[in-house]
C-alpha cells in the first residue's frame, strides 16, 4: 500500500482538539506526536535561519517529512521566467531539513496562463536542482489540457487535487503518478469552513484507492481551527 501521510498546513492546534495531543512539548513536539507530516506554507513569503530548521528537524521523529512550499518570488513576482538563480538559492535552504525534506508545493497564481516555452525552461530548471518529489497547484484553466498534463508527467510533476477546484479535474490529482497530493482549502468557505462527515469519509476511500508511491492529504482550513480535527477524523478512518 502507498505511504498515505496526512497533515495540517502549519501545526497549531486549537483548543477545541487539543485533548488528541499530548499535553507537554512545544507545538511541532505536540504536533509530531499525532502526524507524520507538515506542510510549511512561511517559506511562501520568506526565508527561514539555520537555527529554525535545526529546531525543527530535533523536534519530529525520525519518519516526519517537511512538504515546503515554493517563495511567491519565484511564482507569483517572477512568474516562473528566469527561475535558476533563486530556485538555487531555496535549495540550498531547503536541504538544511537534511532526510526530513519532503515534497515541494509549487502554487501557481490563479492568473497565471500556461506557457509550454516558460513551464518547460521552468521545470527542467527545477530538476536540475530538485530530485525529490514535487507537487504543482496550477488554478489557471489553461493547465488542464493535454499538453501540460503530458509536460507535468514528463518532469515527474504531481498536479494537485484542490478543493474548492477551479476546474473540472482540479479535483482529482494529475500529472506524475508517483506522487498523489490533496490540498483541502476549506469549502465553501475557503481557509474557514470544516468538511462534513460524509466528506471526510469520500476523501477517506479515494486515498485507499491511490496507487501512487506516496500519498499526502493536506488541511489548509486553519483560519477557523478545522484543518486540525478534518485531519485527525480523515486520520481515524484511514487507520481502520
């Protein structure tokens, strides 16, 4: 079976599931002690110090994985164009994780239209410098077709299933096989609203039936505190 890990984007947890965790430790000690992984959407808007990912490599089990997500200078300022110099500097960034890195989420902004010349210079950019998994979230309609899935498979580049999805397949996960990975927002309400039941247990049977080599089910709902108990309720029913 695929390594299915779930996991919250950042790792608070709030008052109302905080019986689920142990009651000593700091906050990622606590975390680490229920999942087995953590999305860390900060490194989105800026650079993290040494000292930080020390931290927090001492704090999780040897089995925790780190998914980092791509500086918005990269995708949202330089669009992609011109990548390589600070695709090299968030390497070398990125490594300081040592065997806790995990996938790289690179979010494409919603207006960003697919260009095969900028994606490809792109991705053969990043896996000159990226041999780990790495999973896109592209929300433009134009990166649903043909010619992106095929350049996504090309790179072994997951798509992501995104909830809301801004497109029919957004749903579903796309690209390379080898990696499946779910980004739920919140829904309707996005970074707010809890999934119900019956969607938890939905998601629930679609990760079981997965068969890519690693699969990872983020709760990006954390405005409100849900992304916490959606994550440990999906926990309860894949672990039945």
């Amino acid at each position: 079976m695929t390594r299915i890990r779930i996991a919250t984007a950042g790792w608070s947890i709030p008052r109302s599931v905080a019986e689920a965790f142990p009651t000593e430790g700091a906050g990622l000690q606590r975390y680490a002690a229920r999942f087995d992984a953590v999305e860390i959407n900060s490194t989105f808007y800026r650079g993290h110090r040494e000292s930080t990912y020390a931290r927090w490599i001492a704090a999780t089990p040897a089995d925790f994985r780190f998914a980092l997500k791509l500086p918005r200078a990269i995708t949202h300022e330089a669009r992609l164009v011109n990548a390589a110099p600070a695709l090299g500097a968030f390497r070398t960034e990125a490594l300081q994780l040592q065997d806790k890195l995990g996938p790289l989420l690179v979010q494409l902004p919603p207006s960003l239209v697919f260009s095969l010349e900028v994606a490809e210079q792109f991705f053969a950019d990043l896996r000159e410098l990226w041999p780990e998994a790495v999973a896109c979230e592209p929300r433009h309609p134009s990166w649903f077709g043909d010619e992106a899935e095929a350049l996504l498979r090309s790179f072994r580049i997951a798509r992501v299933a995104a909830d809301p999805a801004r497109h029919p397949a957004a749903g579903q996960p796309g690209g390379w096989n080898g990696l499946a990975y779910w980004r739920l927002h919140g829904s309707p309400r996005m970074y707010y609203s809890s999934y119900a039941d019956a969607v938890i247990a939905e998601l629930a049977a679609q990760l079981r039936t997965v068969e890519a080599q690693e699969t990872w089910c983020v709760f990006d709902n954390t405005t409100s505190g849900a992304a916490a108990a959606n994550a440990l309720a999906l926990q309860g029913l894949i672990s039945r």
